[in-house]
C-alpha cells in the first residue's frame, strides 16, 4: 500500500477508534490486497477528516449565534426599558 499523505498520520488521533482499528488492520495486509483497499480507505478517513472539521465549524457558529441572540435581547430590553422611561417622562 502506499504511505499514507502525511496528514493521515499526523491526524490519527483525530480520527474515531473504528477507522484507527480499520487503518492498523489494513497496514496488515499483504501488499497486493493493501493496494486495492488504500484508495477507498484514504476517501474514507478524507471524508471522516472533513465531516470532523465541518462539525466543528457548525458547533462554533451555533455558539457565536446563541452568543449573538444573548447580546441582542440584552439590547432589546435596554431598549424596552429606556422606552418605558421615556413615556414615564413625557406623562
């Protein structure tokens, strides 16, 4: 099998224990039956890496938006409030 890119190896522990299980049985394998494996196994733990990456990507966003919603209500009933105090005043 060819070597695995670099960050295939450098990443390993970023993967999920089932596709690290699945990478040390395939690096067992006789090198005929690696060669036909690697490439799908490569598309597997790429796809792996980049619905790791897009998860996180989504985790942030929802917290920066559930920050954004924090902030914004704060705003609406400071704004609610001097409103209520500026027709306290005009009465």
């Amino acid at each position: 099998m060819p070597e695995p890119p670099s960050n295939v190896l450098a990443r390993r522990e970023d993967l999920p224990p089932d596709i690290t299980d699945l990478l040390k049985a395939v690096e067992q394998l006789p090198p005929e039956h690696r060669q036909t494996i690697a490439p799908a196994l490569g598309r597997v733990v790429e796809n792996t890496q980049r619905r790791r990456r897009i998860l996180t990507t989504i985790q942030e966003a929802i917290s920066q938006l559930r920050l954004d919603m924090k902030y914004l209500m704060f705003d609406l009933e400071a704004t609610r409030r001097e409103r209520d105090a500026l027709r306290d005043r005009t009465k």
